[in-house]
C-alpha cells in the first residue's frame, strides 16, 4: 500500500502538468522507475515505437510512456482495468464537454486513485 501511495505522490505534479501545459516533463518519470518488476512488456514497447507514426496522432509520449511504466510496475489486469477505467472517464468527460481532444493525465490520475490505490 505504500507504493501505492508514493506513486500517487509522484503522478500528482505529472497530472498537473498535464493538465496546464499539456506536456509531462521527462523527468518527471525518473522516480517511477524505481518501482518496475520485470515482465514481458518490453514487446509491447517495441510495437509502440514500430507503429508510433501511425498512433502519435492520437495519444501523446507522456501516456505511452506512463502506460509503459505501468505494465512494468503492475500486473497485466491491473493496468487493463486502470486503462479502461481512465479512458472512458476521458471519453465522457470529452462528450459532456463536446471536445475532439483532451489531456489524458488527469483521467490516468483519477483512475488510479479508483483502480490501483
């Protein structure tokens, strides 16, 4: 649990970021690197910087490397929850206030504070 909490520390200031600037400086991230249990996700990462090109439109670096981080820090179902949980926040949030984009780490923040917490 207390992971947990510092991780929370940690993403604040990211969220906030995010949210003002829409940009997550690099680093920002350093502290979660601490955190990572190794797992297979390092194939995951190669397919992201294959098909980046064609998703760079549509998510920004600071999610994919907080997704990253995620799925080396947590199990795969967890991250799947957390993910799912903040999209559809962001997802309603964006139909509630009719906008094309939005910026996604405060929706990561809420998520992980109703989902990993």
């Amino acid at each position: 649990m207390i992971i947990k909490l510092l991780i929370l520390f940690f993403l604040l200031p990211m969220a906030f970021q995010d949210y003002r600037q829409g940009l997550v400086a690099d680093y920002l991230y350093l502290p979660l690197l601490f955190f990572i249990k190794l797992n297979f996700t390092i194939i995951f990462f190669i397919l992201v910087i294959i098909f980046y090109h064609k998703i760079e439109d549509y998510i920004g670096g600071a999610d994919i490397k907080l997704i990253f981080l995620f799925l080396l820090i947590f199990p795969l179902f967890d991250v799947v929850t957390w993910l799912l949980v903040s999209s559809l926040l962001a997802l309603s949030y964006a139909l509630v206030k009719k906008q094309q984009t939005i910026r996604m780490f405060p929706f990561f923040l809420i998520s992980y504070i109703g989902v990993l917490l």
